[in-house]
C-alpha cells in the first residue's frame, strides 16, 4: 500500500521519541529487576514468513525446572512484567522493529515459527504483509478472542488495506490500551497456544 512505510516511519519516530524517557526509565528498572538484559528478544516470522528477530521488553524470570526446563509462564511472570502488559509498555522496544522495516505499525501481530505448519491455506495470507505492533483483531477483543476470529480479521486487514483503516486501528489501539481490555484469555497469563484448525497449505 502506498504511503504505509511513510506512516510507519513518521509516526514510530515521534512515538519513540515521545517515549524516550519511559524507554530509558524501563531498561534501566528492568536491568536491575531482572540483574541482566532488560529486553526478551524472540524469532519470529515476518513478510513471507522470513524470520526476524521481536524485541519486547522482558516480563518473565527464567525460573526453570530441577531437569532445566523452562517453568510454565504463570510461574515465571513477574508482578513487574504483569504491570508492563496490563499498560502495553512492554511492546515499546517494537517501535525499533517497525523503524527497521521488519514490522509495521498495523498489521497481523507475528506469532511463532511452529505456528506456520499448523495455519490452513486461507489463514497463511495473514503473512502477505508485515506484521504489526497492533492489528484488526487487537482492537476487536486481542487475546480475549479465538485464534480462528483472530486470523479472520487478519485476513480481512489484508484483503481491505488502507491508511484510513491504519489510522483506525491506531486509535482503538490507543483507547483498548488505556482500558486494559483483552490483555489475556480465561486460564492463561497471556494467551493459549495455537493447535491447529486446517491443514498445511
């Protein structure tokens, strides 16, 4: 679309900008939080399904198992990272992943790797643009809804693509924020994994 990697660049600039000093604040307090790194970073597939590297600041320990496994994730978020999605904060790192071109500001919020064998050939389209920091399904319910209703408002996103739906989204995003409204599903600290709902395309 015409005019969404200008959006993308102007807007995530003057965001970033606008929350440099939050930015600094929080890798400085999770650096010392967690005595390390305060990012999570994290593979993940872009455009196409080619790989990038997420940058999210860090919510969990990694708090692992007597066989060195990594504990379940309601065993390793912390009150700290638990305060950093219910605000979203931890998504701040990602204005850097959109000024490098692996993200966008809207689009389908990029998932697992393993996810890509389990999607059916419709919902595989979701990997025709970049993926997002926000997204159709993140203003109409994000982690409070199915993984097939997600995938049908990407699919949707990419099939009516337009700055002025950009522009929308962007909106909602702002005002779900300032809400907390669908940071998790019922029984998950985040949200479930996805199994599966077609065959490989």
């Amino acid at each position: 679309m015409f005019g969404k990697r200008s959006l993308d660049l102007l807007v995530s600039s003057l965001m970033f900008l606008c929350l440099s000093p939050v930015f600094v604040t929080l890798c400085v307090v999770n650096f010392l939080y967690y005595r390390g790194t305060p990012f999570y970073f994290q593979e993940r597939p872009g455009r196409q399904g080619l790989s990038f590297q997420i940058l999210k600041f860090k919510t969990m320990s990694d708090a692992r198992s007597k066989e060195g496994d990594l504990l379940p994730d309601e065993k390793r978020i912390t009150w700290l990272g638990k305060i950093l999605r219910k605000a979203s904060l931890d998504e701040i790192p990602q204005l850097l992943n959109v000024l490098k071109g692996d993200m966008s500001l809207v689009g389908p919020r990029p998932l697992l790797p393993e996810y890509l064998l389990l999607y059916n050939p419709t919902q595989a389209r979701r990997h025709e643009v970049r993926p997002g920091v926000t997204g159709l399904a993140q203003i109409n319910g994000r982690n409070a809804i199915s993984w097939e209703k997600k995938f049908d408002y990407d699919v949707w996103y990419v099939d009516h693509l337009s700055l002025g739906m950009d522009l929308q989204i962007l909106f909602g995003t702002f005002w779900n924020v300032l809400r907390g409204k669908g940071v998790s599903q019922q029984g998950h600290v985040s949200v479930g994994k996805f199994t599966g709902s077609g065959q490989r395309p």
